[in-house]
C-alpha cells in the first residue's frame, strides 16, 4: 500500500493480516489463502476494497494530516501534509469495536495490545470519532459522550485535528483543563469527545454530579496503571447512574464516605440512612456499571490489567486481549526496530575498606548503602563517562546523517546530576562541547553538597534552554545527549534517539518501556545500540519476551489473598477489633466529623511505633499497603460483599498515612568508615537477544502477597559486611585497579602552594585550565617507579587522563574551599 505513488521513490507500506505463528502472534506477511479463496491476498477484495468498507476507509478513516512546527534552527515555521491511510491492523480493530459495541452495547471491557509506532494515536482518534457517533440496530445512540484519558498533552491536538476533518464543525472535540465544573458541564451538554489527562482526572471526577441516564465510552491511553485502583473507582462513582424513573433508592458517596448524591423515587432524609447502606453502597460502586464501556489500548499490558480488561477466552478460563498487533509483527513489517539486537553489556568490579573493625551496623541495610556509595562514588562515574563519551562519539554520533541522539538512563536524580556534571567536564575539556551538547531531565530540586552548595534543577542545570522543557530541546541539532532520571523513560518519541546507555536497575514492563525509546523509525536509521553497565542480558531478555507475540496470563489472581492477608493484618497486634468496627460507625456516619476518628486510628498508631519491633512495623506497613492495593484491585473483578473487609479497608486507607514514614538507612557514617579502595569496569561483550528463542514467556497473576515474614536485620561488624560485598562485587582486582592511588594523588596535590592560592582567586573552571594537569602529570611520573601500572595507564591513555583530571580538579578544587571556610 502507498498513499503517494512516486516512481522510484514510491514508499510501500505492509498491509497484511499478519501470518500466525501459533504461539498467540503474528509474523510478517499473510497466512495461506482459505480454500477456495485463491491467492494469500484474497481479503484486499473481499475484505478491503469491497463497497462498504472501501466507503468507510474514504468517508472515516482517510485523511490529509496537516502538520506546521517550527524550525529549531532558524525559528522559521514549516508545513508538512501527510496523508493517512490505516493500516490493515487499525482498519481491523478500529471496525471490529464498533461492530462488537453496536451489539454489545455499554458496560462491557477491551484491551487492545498494539505495539509501539503502531499508530496507537491514530487507533484511538478514529475509534473514539466513530464511538461517538455510533447506533445500535434500534438507531439509538449507544454513547452520550466519548472521554479519552491520556498521559500525552499533544494527544488532545491530535484528536481535534484528526476529528475535525471528519466533522468540520467545532464542539466536536472538548480538551478539559480548567476544573470540575467545565467537565461536568461537557457532559452534561453531550459533548461528542472529551479529553482529558490522568493528572487532572482525580480531581475533576471528586465534584462531578447528577451524571444520570448516561452512557459513557471511557479510552485509556496506555491503560495506566493508575486506571487500575482509586482513580477507576472514583471515575465509576461518578458516572454510575440509575436503571430507570422507578429506580431503587441510592447513595452516592465519595471515597472519603461522604453522601454526594442520593436518588430515587423518594426523597431520603439522612437521619434514615444508617451505616450498613452506606457500606453496601460503596461496596457496590465498586462493581462495573452497566452504563461505562472502557477501551485499554497499550503495547505492555500487565498482568493486572489484563485481568481487568481482558475478555476471558472460554477454552482457558483466563483472560486475554480483544485485539491484538505484536512487537513482532510490527518489527517484522519494518515500523519499528528491534532495540536488543546490538546489546553491549558491562560490569562493575569493586573493593571497599572498611576503616573500622569493631562498629555494628543493620547489614541489610548497610549493604544497600555501600551499593549506593560505590555507584555514585566520583570514580565509578568517571569511568563510565569516559565509555559514554567516546562510545557516542566513536560509534554513534555519525548516526542517521550525522544526526543521532543517545539517551542516559540514570539510578535517581543525584545520579543525574552527578553525572551531567562529569560529562559537561570531560567533553569541554577534550573539546567534544564544540561538536555536541547534554541536557538533563529530573523533577524537583535536588540536594549534593559534594555537587555544590546550591540545590540543583532541571532550570539551573540546562542554563540555554531557557526554563523549558528538555525534550523540546533536545529536538535541536545541537543537544545530542539526554540524562534522565525517572523521566521520559516511558512516552517519549523522539525518532532520533539511536543508543542508550543504561546505568540502572531496569525489569518487567519498565525495561520495555524504557529501551523502547528506541525503536522508532526514521530516515537512515538502520540499527539501535544499547549499553547496559547494571543488568543482565537474559533478565532483560525475560522482560521483552512476554509483549513479543499476544501476551498470556499464567493463571488469574487468586480473590482469597485478601482473605489471607486481612487474617495476617488481624494477627499482628496493632489494631483491634472493636477500634474496627467503632471506626466504620463514625466514619460511615453522614454527619460525622473528622475528629472523631481520630480517638479510633491514635491507639493503632501509637501500638505500630511503640509496640513492634521495627522490623515487624515495617512488615506490617507493607502488608497493609498490599492489602489496600489488592482489595482496589480485586473489588473492581469480584463482589466480596463482606462488610468486614470494606470496613478494615475505609481504617486502614485512614491509617496508612499516619504510619508511612519510612525507616531512615543513616547506619552507616560513610565519610568515615568506608573507602572504594579498587575499580575496574569490565566490557563483557556484545551480543544479540533473540526475542524469538526459547520459551514462551507469561504474565504471572499475583499470588502469595504479603506472605513474607519480617526478616530481622542483624547487625554485624562492618568489617565483615564489607568483606561479604568484595566477595561479591570484587572479581580478580589488580594493582592497577587500586584506587587508593586517587587518594595518594589527592594528597600530594593538596599539599602544593601554588594551586592552593589559585583555587582561592580563581572559579573550578579557571582552576582546572591553570596549573593542575602539570602538577598532575609531575605527581603521576615522581610515583611511577611505586605504582607502575596505574600510571602507565593514565599516561598511555589520554581519555583515561582527562576523566582523573576532571575528577581529581574538583575534588582538590571543594577541599581547598572546605580548608578555608573552616
């Protein structure tokens, strides 16, 4: 298919039905034709250019994309038409909905699986164009209104634009993002779309009423996970409405308990509403309603969503998607790129000392800080700025016309900084800031003394953007690097994004998520490249495998596990029974007030700080947040219809907060009792991770949640935890891994006059361009006899050099400024 013919130049698109692979996906291609059909494209006539559906395609589907951006270089603006054709899975699952809600009608669940650049954007548009104007056989409108919720701002433009043309007429598509009343008020008047985005939803949803005798299709973009507990809830209660004029008197209530709206065919007085209808209530919002329709489009489905938007297949029991278009197919056909076939995998060898024999520290938590300070000591990301740097530039940056961009997938946002700091350094100092620049992305502000005195953003970090976002930015030729934390690892589409280099803990639906970034086409871009300094391959291999074909849920989740957990909950002392149920009388009481809950949750409070040891406090705290995620969860599938548990569930959503705080891991004076003493970081090799080898990888429903017992944290000698980390992390170190060697360089420079009177009269930039790499290069050679093989090595290697320069400058630099202020 081609919706330009072009000569030569003509770009043929794949518009094929897929050929199965007999493991629930698809390859490229199509299957052998049905007998009697002929050849393997029968369905282009039969089911494409008959009459009807060649109608629908010109008439609903067709459209020419007008697209007007600036230029980043020249400021100028350019418009660039494209006409959009579906492709064949679009044009199927976009007619198969319609077809299956015309008979259906509302009330009923779809989760469509759809790959990455599989133009969900598109799907979602002609879905919710063609929902909203949709009739049953009775030619009664199945909708009153179409809301779309999206995690992507540019998704609300796209939708107008796409309708719009279809429509040509305005009011058709409503962007809400303002407050409550001006949702309440599109749905009231029947605005055909509404969008909206799940930051505002919760809060919209709070104070919209009177939603009665409507019926609603709900598109979730991505099926967020947020889609799967309290907003979802709060969403149905505020659309669930009556069955009819002679309806059975109901109460509407929010999920603090309190009465927001009461109907029926009498008018009720609250004094006659007493708390077991209140809780039968709520418990029954908490069941689908009939007048709400979802539609979960995502390319990662979990295993609890599947669980709640799969339709269950008769022959297995268990849930599964409605419509399905693979990463397989989709890599197959050439839409997207398979991101793990060029995987470079290193790893990190170190050795602590530890500076004290005799002190006793948690050693569960005493390793997870001696992890933390090894990753973000100034040498380990030195040494990995070095391979970053020269990687991209080696290998990468010629990339696509000479236009690849890399991605920095950093552990936390002092991890970020630390290292858009290092690299800033090193490439001004190697004179690579004249060829590429860096941009980091965190939230908020961010703490690091040995970073510098102020705090650190997003704002003072990127100084020439401007304030504005890092990823318009990085749309210019200039910005070829991106360091993240937390941030644009899912939802980010830049298509000339090439490598990435991975410096985190990355599993399950985040890794795919996350090196997905990659895989988007464009122009000249062949391959992708990732290297990865923390995971596994075959772990990362695991995590791809389960969205490579139609994802498959093992078994389904087990509803008993709240049983088992509130049992457990019950046994752990902290609250009691009669403070339970005392609870759910004031707490379900229609004019009740907040203090006097307070006489309730205070004991239990008090008994969780006081007494439990803090080992089982922190068990019960987690048991008691898996209880509460898992009664959110399961409620939405199964009606308990057990006062029992909604009541624990109203207390201990209200005691949740007050014994969140989490226990502090400052057991460890890392300042003074620890050292990195060795490093080495160690190329392993580059490999392929076949995605099409091996088993079939399913999605594990949950079992056994807060099974677990609380693990006493033992304290140890400090000594002998650092000993058990070497082992672990140590390998075979040399003597020219020693990084006591930094220490006894450090010193030396320390003692020197001369930059001890020009750090005090000049900036760390200055600092670094004056004297200090002579006294360096003077310090290494004086001790060259001693640590032979540490200083050929830095001599040798000049890349080597500059990342201990740029290092050992700032060190010097902040300790010289620490001896004055003093």
């Amino acid at each position: 298919m081609a919706t330009k013919l072009d000569g030569e130049k003509t770009y043929f698109l794949p518009f094929n039905l897929g050929r199965p692979d007999g493991m629930g996906g698809a390859t490229a291609g199509n299957p052998p034709a049905p007998e009697g059909k002929g050849y393997p494209t029968w369905y282009l006539w039969e089911l494409v250019w008959s009459k009807d559906v060649w109608l629908d395609i010109l008439g609903n589907f067709l459209h020419l994309e007008v697209k007007t951006e600036g230029d980043a270089q020249t400021g100028k603006k350019k418009t660039k038409e494209t006409l959009i054709f579906p492709r064949f899975h679009q044009l199927d699952v976009v007619r198969k909905l319609i077809d299956t809600v015309a008979q259906e009608g509302a009330g009923q669940v779809y989760l469509v699986q759809h790959s990455a650049g599989s133009g969900k954007s598109n799907s979602i548009a002609w879905s919710a164009h063609r929902m909203a104007n949709l009739h049953d056989a009775a030619d009664t409108k199945v909708f009153d209104s179409v809301i779309v919720i999206t995690d992507r701002r540019v998704l609300d433009k796209q939708l107008q634009e796409t309708i719009s043309q279809f429509e040509h007429k305005t009011g058709v598509v409503q962007k809400i993002d303002k407050n409550s009343q001006q949702l309440a008020e599109a749905l009231m008047k029947g605005t055909p779309v509404v969008v909206t985005t799940i930051q505002k939803f919760p809060f919209i949803l709070d104070k919209v009423k009177d939603m009665k005798d409507k019926r609603f299709a709900i598109i979730v973009d991505e099926a967020h996970s947020s889609q799967s507990g309290t907003a979802a809830q709060k969403l149905r209660k505020a659309l669930t409405t009556g069955t009819g004029e002679e309806q059975k008197p109901t109460i509407q209530v929010d999920l603090d308990g309190e009465i927001v709206q009461v109907t029926g065919d009498v008018e009720i007085d609250s004094d006659d509403v007493t708390t077991e209808d209140v809780i039968n209530e709520v418990m029954a919002s908490r069941q689908r309603p009939e007048n709400v329709s979802y539609f979960a489009f995502t390319a990662t489905p979990k295993g609890k969503t599947m669980e709640l938007f799969g339709r269950e297949n008769p022959q297995t029991g268990r849930p599964e998607p409605f419509h399905v278009y693979s990463m397989r197919q989709a890599i197959e056909e050439g839409f997207i790129l398979d991101v793990l076939k060029n995987y470079t995998s290193y790893r990190m060898f170190y050795k602590l000392g530890a500076l004290s024999d005799e002190k006793l520290v948690p050693q569960g938590r005493a390793k997870t800080v001696l992890a933390r300070y090894a990753n973000l000591h100034p040498h380990n990301i030195a040494q990995k700025v070095v391979v970053i740097v020269e990687h991209f530039r080696e290998h990468v940056a010629a990339k696509i016309g000479g236009k690849a961009k890399a991605m920095v997938v950093t552990s936390s946002r002092k991890a970020a900084v630390r290292y858009k700091l290092a690299i800033d350094r090193y490439i001004k100092e190697r004179g690579y800031d004249k060829e590429f620049r860096t941009l980091v992305a965190f939230s908020g502000k961010v703490e690091d003394p040995e970073s510098g005195l102020d705090d650190f953003t997003e704002a003072n970090m990127n100084p020439d953007i401007g304030g504005g976002e890092p990823s318009e930015a990085f749309k210019r030729d200039e910005y070829r690097i991106l360091l993240v934390a937390n941030k644009y690892q899912t939802g980010f589409d830049q298509p000339l994004l090439h490598s990435m280099y991975v410096d985190k803990r990355l599993s399950g639906v985040l890794a795919v998520q996350t090196l997905s970034r990659l895989n988007r086409t464009y122009p000249g871009k062949e391959d992708t490249f990732v290297l990865d300094f923390v995971n596994k391959p075959d772990e990362i291999l695991e995590s791809f495998k389960p969205y490579y074909r139609a994802a498959e849920l093992e078994d389904v989740t087990d509803p008993n596990i709240v049983h088992e957990l509130q049992v457990k909950l019950d046994q752990a002392g902290v609250y009691y029974p009669a403070e339970v149920d005392g609870f759910a009388e004031a707490f379900f009481d229609p004019k009740r007030k907040q203090a006097t809950l307070h006489q309730f949750l205070k004991p239990a409070a008090d008994r969780f700080f006081h007494g439990l040891e803090e080992d089982a406090a922190e068990q019960f705290r987690r048991d008691l947040g898996t209880f509460l995620r898992l009664y959110d969860f399961l409620s939405q599938i199964i009606p308990y219809n057990d006062s029992d548990l909604e009541k624990r569930y109203a207390f201990g959503k209200h005691l949740m907060p007050r014994i969140a705080e989490h226990f502090t891991d400052n057991t460890v004076d890392l300042d003074s009792d620890v050292r990195l003493t060795h490093y080495r970081l160690q190329k392993l090799g580059q490999q392929t991770l076949d995605l099409a080898s091996g088993e079939i990888v399913k999605l594990q429903p949950i079992s056994e949640a807060g099974s677990g017992k609380a693990a006493e944290d033992e304290k140890k000698p400090l000594a002998e935890i650092v000993e058990k980390m070497n082992d672990l992390f140590s390998g075979d170190l040399s003597e020219a891994d020693m990084v006591g060697y930094v220490t006894t360089i450090h010193g030396k420079l320390m003692e020197d006059e001369t930059l001890a009177e020009q750090a005090a009269n000049n900036t760390e930039e200055q600092f670094r361009m004056g004297d200090f790499k002579d006294r360096l290069t003077d310090i290494i050679l004086d001790g060259q006899e001693a640590h032979n093989s540490i200083a050929d090595q830095l001599l040798k290697d000049e890349r080597v050099f500059a990342a201990m320069q740029g290092m050992l400058a700032k060190m010097v630099y902040q300790a010289f400024a620490k001896e004055r202020s003093q």
